[in-house]
C-alpha cells in the first residue's frame, strides 16, 4: 500500500465513521437490545456492509444548526399530521374526486445529499410522492393529490422548495447557506 493510498483509506474511514456509527445504532434499535454483546456484533455488520456493498464516499457538510434543526423537525411533525388530515378528508368526501398530477420542482440549493433530504421529506408528508427525481437537472417530480387548478400546482411547488430552504438552513454546507441568505436579501428588497 503506497502512502497516498494509506491517506486515502484513513480520510474514508473518518469520513465514514457517522455512518458506521449509525448503522451499528439502528442494530441495536433493530434488536432493541443496548448491550455489548449487540454494539459489537452492530460494529462487525456495519463494517461489513459497507465493505461488502461499497458505495461512493458522501461528504457531510459538517454543518447543522441545531435552533434550524428543532424547527426542521417541528415543522416536519405538524406537516405530516396537517398532510394526513388534508388526506383524509379528501378521501371521506363523496361529492368530489381529489384531483392529482405531477409536479415539476426545479431545485435550487441541492446537492445530491440535499436533494434525497428534499425527497423524503416531501414523499413522507401525506399527499404526495416522488417519483422521479432528476440528479442532472436537480428537478424533482411528484405525484400530488389535491390538485384542482395551477394555482393548486404552483402551491404545492413552492411548499417543496420551503422544504428545501427549511433543510439548507438546518443541515446545508456553508455555501448553499450563503447563496440561500443572498436570495433571501434580494427577495426582501
């Protein structure tokens, strides 16, 4: 092993060591058994399939706001709650079929980490769906119900890049957060 490669292998592994971590966490809360026993046998799994399964070495931003984060997951909660009621009364009235399309939604601040955050978050919030998602163009597409008119459309577009802004702010790298307050200034003027 040549020293650049020994640089390489130590840099991946510092790098991969919240994952590793997490994954030997979701062992233990897999099992729901907080012993030593299960943090090893979590560690040799974890090492494992990542070396099994490799992928390629996604960098954290190494930034997270906490104040951005709690408010994040606040927000999260009541829109998952207020998507499953909205849900629920479409379907519970008769008189009307809830309408659905799909919605284009050209991101603006995403990287690829960004734009899975942006992803699950609008598919785990009742009502609509990602489909496809656009790593090229940074567009996501959703299947949405609900939707009787543009108007519909371009609220539930805009409701998707909040989500964005919401998640650049609590978890984006220091550069998407700069150009995200930039746009925020331009937009106040």
């Amino acid at each position: 092993m040549s020293p650049d490669t020994g640089r390489h292998f130590w840099r991946d592994l510092g790098v991969q060591v919240p994952f590793l971590a997490w994954l030997v966490v979701l062992w233990m809360l897999l099992w729901t058994q907080f012993t030593l026993l299960s943090f090893v046998t979590g560690l040799i799994v974890a090492v494992f399939v990542t070396r099994v399964f490799r992928l390629p070495t996604v960098e954290l931003s190494g930034r997270v706001n906490l104040w951005y984060a709690l408010i994040l997951g606040v927000q999260f909660l009541f829109a998952v709650v207020r998507g499953a009621l909205v849900v629920t009364m479409q379907v519970l009235d008769v008189r009307r079929q809830p309408g659905s399309a799909i919605v284009a939604v050209p991101l603006r601040y995403s990287d690829d980490l960004m734009m899975t955050h942006v992803s699950v978050a609008s598919s785990l919030i009742p009502g609509s769906l990602v489909v496809e998602a656009d790593r090229d163009r940074r567009i996501l597409y959703l299947h949405v119900i609900g939707v009787r008119s543009m108007a519909d459309v371009e609220k539930q577009r805009e409701g998707v890049l909040r989500w964005e802004k919401r998640i650049v702010r609590a978890l984006g790298d220091p550069a998407q957060y700069r150009a995200l307050k930039a746009d925020t200034r331009k937009a106040s003027r």
